[in-house]
C-alpha cells in the first residue's frame, strides 16, 4: 500500500496534477528540456547520416587513374559516335528492312552508291536452306538414298549422295542411317529423320 502511494506521489508530481502542480514545475521543465534535447540529437544524427560519404567510396574515387578516365571518355565518344551514325544512315535504314530488321551486313557500301543490290546483301549474310523432311533413308552396301520432301521439290523423291536441287543450289553431300547431309550455297546443314 505504502508503495502504491509513492507511485501514485511520484505520478502526480510529473504529470503536474492540481492539487501539487507547483512542487513538480521543476521536475517537469528538466524533463522538458531532456526531451528537446533529444529531439535535437536525433535531428543533427540524421542530418550527419545524410551528408555521410563511406570512405571507401571516397578512397574509390581517388583511385581512378587520369589516364582510365581519359580513355573511358573517349569509348563513350567513339560510342556515341556509331550510335549516331547507325541512326542516320540509309545504308542501315535500306539493310534493315530488306534483312528482316538484321541491320549488321557482311560487306559495307557506301551511302553515295543509290544502286544497291539488296538481294545481294541478303544473300550474303542469311542463308536459308529450304525445309526438308525425311520420308525414309535406303542403305545397301557401299550406295544410299534418301526419301526426301524438300520444299521447292516434288515430295517423296529419292535423292543419292551427289544429286543437286533448287536449281543446284543445294546437293546432297552423305546419307546415313541417323542424318542427311546436305550442302546449301557452300554451307552445311543436316537433318534427322
């Protein structure tokens, strides 16, 4: 009980109740000002945070050599450079949109030249072989054939290594029991059954 007075005595004292309001005034204004100090702390320990550099960032930057910078800023530069002149460029424009959107080409020309093959440049970056589809592979011996649906061609024609399609573009270079291989304007391509 004597407890409960004192805790009751030491409430009243802080909170400044009517009946003592005078005896706690002092108490009140010291807790006051512990408050507007801290208040103040806090603020000035933000406001350090917020101007706060690591030093590793500052050790970082101090680091970096002249000579870095220097050739960094000239990659940027010769950068911008290519960007600008891919943007303004008919060569890339006229590329472009005969390659489908593919505007890298394997030969340059000259924006002056207004006679531009522009199958010839598709032919020499993309070759497309056509499609084909194994019907059947025939081995007997040393000789093979290929039943072969090839897109431009009669379907379920027989084909032996060394005969030619799409106007001899394309010949057939082995037959084996898993693959056919065929040779398309010089390029490679095998098919599986």
């Amino acid at each position: 009980m004597a407890e409960e007075t004192a805790l009751k005595r030491a409430w009243s004292l802080i909170m400044g109740t009517t009946e003592n309001s005078a005896e706690g005034a002092p108490f009140r204004v010291v807790l006051l000002l512990v408050l507007l100090a801290g208040i103040a702390l806090s603020g000035y320990t933000i406001f350090q945070n917020w101007e706060y550099v690591p030093p590793e960032a500052l050790e970082a930057e101090r680091q970096i050599p002249a000579a870095d910078i220097r050739r960094l800023e000239a990659m940027i530069k010769n950068l911008n450079a290519a960007n600008f002149a891919r943007m303004h460029s008919m060569e890339v424009v006229t590329s472009a949109s005969a390659m489908a959107r593919y505007p890298f080409v394997a030969e340059r020309f000259s924006v002056a030249t207004n006679n531009v093959d522009l199958e010839k440049i598709v032919s020499q970056v993309v070759v497309t072989p056509p499609n084909v589809r194994i019907r059947a592979t025939l081995i007997d011996g040393k000789s093979a054939a290929a039943v072969l649906d090839i897109e431009g061609e009669p379907d379920g024609k027989i084909y032996k290594v060394g005969n030619s399609f799409a106007d001899k573009k394309g010949r057939i270079s082995r037959i084996s029991p898993e693959k056919v291989t065929i040779v398309y304007e010089n390029k490679e391509f095998t098919y599986t059954p």
